[in-house]
C-alpha cells in the first residue's frame, strides 16, 4: 500500500508565489528524502495548467502527513494537500 498526496493551489492563492516558495519547496523534498522519508516520487502534472495541481507519492500514510504538515507550500498557504490511499500494481 502507498498513499498519493493531490496537491491543488488554493483559491485565490497568488501563482507567483509559487515560484518564490519553489526553491524552499524544492530543497525541503529534496532533505526529506535523502532522510528517508519515504517519499517515492514528486512532481507537477504539466496539463492543462502546470501549476493547477501535482502529486506526490509516499510509502506510508504518517511520511505522507509529516511531509505535508512541514511542506512549505502547504504553510505559506499555497497548496492543499488531500492525501489517498493508493493500492498500486507495479510491473518493474
């Protein structure tokens, strides 16, 4: 089991920000996983609207709500997180 964290940008939220935050945003995952964190795979979806959502993928649902609860996005009021559980099949 893996669970998927939907992030999509707040009303209202200002899409400039998102690029200011980024690179805080960028160097949080980036500490996250080298810690073990659990993070899987992380990543905005490019269509229609690159910054209209992403996702990211987490081996257990308490990585999933420690990465969002510290997320920089999520605490500069950007981005909500809606976390699912995810009963993937994989063919690697």
């Amino acid at each position: 089991m893996e669970y998927v964290v939907f992030y999509t940008l707040r009303d209202g939220a200002d899409r400039s920000r998102l690029m200011e935050v980024f690179s805080r945003h960028k160097a949080y995952y980036e500490e996250f996983r080298a810690a073990g964190g659990g993070l899987i795979a992380i990543g905005p979806f490019s269509t229609p609207d690159p910054v209209a959502g992403s996702m990211g993928i987490f081996s257990t649902r308490e990585d999933a709500e420690r990465f969002t609860a510290a997320d920089p996005f999520v605490l500069e009021g950007l981005a909500e997180p809606r976390i699912t559980e995810w009963n993937s099949v994989r063919f690697e």
